[in-house]
C-alpha cells in the first residue's frame, strides 16, 4: 500500500509539472490606426471620435472606442483570437462641404472594416483600417428574406422574397432596376481557386480579365441578375413605400396546385406568409429543362426579367452566405453589354464554363452582405466597405421563418426614413416571422 500511495503521489506531482509546462496564451496589447483611403481628402477631414467598433467573434464581446487627434486607438489585455473590427465616422453635410469646399446636400459616412482578423502577439500592433465613403441610396434594400421556413411544416424556399424601398421624399420608378444575387467563395479552405489574404476569389487572375483594373475593390459579380421591366415611368414607387419582389407571388398559408397539378400546401400556415400582394414575381419556368412544380405564375403579378440565374428559380441562400445588391444604368453603361468572367480557377476554365456580370461598383444604389449566423460557419467577405463594411444575419438561420429588415431611423410627417451607414450590423434588425412592407 505504501509502495502504492508514493507511486500515485509521483504520478500527480509529473502530472502537475507537465501542466505548468504548457505555454499560456497571453493577452495582447492591441493598436488600431485609422486613415482616409483618399490621402487629398484626408488631409481635410477629421481623424478624432471615429468610431471603433472590436468583436471577439468566438465569445462574443464587444466593444467601442473612440479614435484620438492621429486616428489612433489602443487597447490593454485583449485576448488573442479572431475579431470583427470597424470603424465609422458621419461628418454633416454642412461640415464636410466647409472641410472640403465640395457641395453636398446629405451627410457623408465613411467606414472601414476587417472582418474574421486573427489578432495574435505578432500583429496587434500593427492594424490599419482605411477608411472609405459610400453612397447614400434613395432606393434601399429594406427587408430580404432568404432563410425561408420551415422544410416540413411550413413552405421551404418557396416563400422567400427581397423587399426594395423609396428612401427619399419624392417618387421613384422601379423601372430598369436591377437586383443582383452575389456569388463568391463560401469558404476558407481550397486550393483550386486564386484568392486575395482575405480568402475571397482574386478576380484579377480570372481568364482575359484586363490587367488594368481592380476586379476585386472596383466591381461586384452576381449569380444571379434580374430587373424590374417597364418603359421608364410605369412603376412609380411612393416616398416611404416599398417593391417586394417574391420567389413566387402566392398566398404560401393555403394549399395551391403546383405545374405537375399536385397540390402544394404548409402544414402549419403560421409558419409561413401570404405573397400574392407582392409587386414582382421571379418566374423561371419559360427557360429551364424541368422547371420547379412549385414556380407556378400568378398572372397578375408582373414578372421581373431574367438576366442571369442560379438554380431553378430565385431561390435565396438560406443559410446566408452571399450579398445583394441594387442599381440602375447611368445613362451611358449598358448592362446587358458588360463583360461577363469565369471564376478564378487555377486551371484553365472550360470552354463552358459559367461566366458572370462584372458590374461597376460606380453604379450600385445600395448592397447588403449576409453572413451564417454562427462564427464558425462565416464566410470570406465579398463586399468591400465603401458598400457594405458589415453584415446582417437572422440568428435563427436556415428555415425559421425570420427575415432581416432594415431599422427605422426617423418618422417625418407620417413618413419613415431608414436607417442608412453603408454597415449592415448596424442598419440591420430581424423579424421573427417574416414580414412584407412591415417596419422595425
């Protein structure tokens, strides 16, 4: 017994010195400096008070602090790990226009953003964010729904729907508006593709892309491009009001009968949501093999146009890893005529191989990114900040009925302006239950 109680003694005293041996993570001193991307305009602008926002997106502490006179930040004890990191400053019109003798009429936001960032004992000394101003839309990307709900119970993908609104105080036509579906890598992992340090696809290396450009901050790529129709003036959209433009423009709650002549029905109507009031209906059917036996065409909805597709019909993706955005030709661009390229293979692309719109960031009114709703689940980032330098999420994911929705910022003799930094995190609630031309 003795001999017994000494070796189980020996045991626990190596046991414990091998403990002591294991190296601790130590916590860093983190140094953030923040710059205008423009070296002429940031000789004129402020560099105190800009906003900093630090997300630790494993534990999910966050943090805000404000820059000094030099753009500077510092932070004591900060865990190594991986970080959101943004910034932000809005400089009034009447102030930016006394800065810079340049004229505008609505406030200026610039934003800077580095996104999934391993901050470690080498690096965090060493953070720089450039910031970048973006433009204040009229129209908005108000509400999209692409979690869909329920696969059983309630109506799968069939429900979703992207909803557009009037920010201004005058009317606006829908007409030759564009939406577009975003692609981009949805991961950090692969070899079989260029990337940029940020695990994006390096567009600059896809097949007979001009070597005097910058395809990844300049141009946004979607898969999927559609726009609403009309002669110019024939879908006028009221101040305060909204379009919403709907996978398939039925009542989703009752039973309908689908292509094949099946019926289609939810199990549980509440689940779901009634989109035959929608505006605009996507409706693939006239151009596919085998068309969905649910994309069926509520003839008095009004069909967008169908410039590119992904898939069988608008069928967003629900788990949220891809980024909208809105525009509208300047007069001078045709759309229809932009370049189109393949993704940035290391291998040489086929000869079939997909190509896609390379549209000018110049011309996007507005753009959203959506992210998965866990960090571990995020994806490379695809829109750069001066459109988008945050994301949104619903925090239930994949089919659970909830929408993300844009906040009220203000009410003004009845009508309601929305809330627009060109940062998602900030401008983005959810709904539980999706919910067409509803307000947060």
């Amino acid at each position: 017994m003795k001999k017994l109680l000494i070796f189980l003694l020996s045991a626990i005293v190596v046991s414990g010195c091998k403990k002591n041996q294991e190296p601790e993570i130590q916590p860093v001193g983190l140094k953030i400096a923040i710059k205008y991307a423009s070296v002429e305009i940031g000789k004129k602008l402020p560099l105190l008070d800009i906003k900093i926002d630090i997300k630790n997106i494993n534990t999910n502490v966050f943090q805000t602090l404000k820059t000094d006179a030099t753009g500077r930040v510092s932070l004591s004890g900060i865990a190594q790990g991986k970080y959101d990191i943004s910034a932000s400053i809005t400089i009034s019109a009447a102030n930016y226009t006394s800065l810079t003798g340049e004229i505008v009429d609505k406030p200026i936001i610039f934003n800077a953003s580095s996104k999934n960032l391993t901050i470690t004992q080498s690096n965090a000394g060493n953070i720089q964010l450039n910031l970048v101003s973006g433009t204040i839309g009229n129209w908005l990307i108000k509400q999209i729904y692409y979690a869909g709900s329920n696969t059983t119970s309630g109506a799968s993908f069939r429900d979703q729907f992207i909803e557009i609104y009037n920010n201004t105080d005058s009317v606006l036509y829908a007409d030759s508006l564009y939406i577009g579906e975003l692609t981009g890598k949805q991961n950090y992992t692969g070899s079989t593709y260029y990337t940029q340090p940020n695990g994006q696809y390096d567009w600059n290396k896809s097949q007979n892309m001009p070597s005097n450009i910058d395809a990844n901050n300049d141009y946004v790529y979607p898969r999927a491009l559609l726009m609403i129709p009309g002669t110019g003036k024939q879908y006028p959209v009221q101040p305060g009001k909204s379009i919403v433009i709907a996978q398939t423009a039925i009542n989703h709650k009752a039973p309908f009968t689908g292509s094949d002549g099946k019926t289609i029905t939810a199990r549980d109507p509440s689940l779901t949501i009634d989109l035959s009031g929608a505006d605009f209906e996507a409706y693939y059917a006239p151009f596919l093999a085998k068309p969905l036996a649910s994309d069926v065409d509520n003839p008095a909805v009004p069909n967008v146009e169908v410039l590119s597709y992904f898939g069988t019909d608008l069928i967003l993706d629900a788990p949220g890893r891809t980024g909208y955005a809105i525009f509208k030709g300047n007069g001078i661009t045709e759309v229809k005529k932009l370049s189109q390229f393949p993704y940035p293979t290391v291998a040489v692309p086929s000869s079939g191989a997909d190509k896609y719109y390379q549209i000018p960031n110049k011309l996007i009114i507005d753009a959203v990114e959506i992210q998965p709703s866990t960090a571990s689940a995020r994806v490379p980032k695809k829109l750069v900040a001066s459109l988008d330098a945050g994301y949104t999420y619903v925090p239930n994911s994949s089919y659970s009925s909830q929408s993300v929705v844009r906040k009220t910022a203000a009410t003004e003799n009845g009508r309601i302006s929305l809330k627009d930094t060109n940062n998602s995190t900030e401008d983005f609630d959810y709904f539980t239950l999706a919910n067409p031309r509803g307000f947060k």
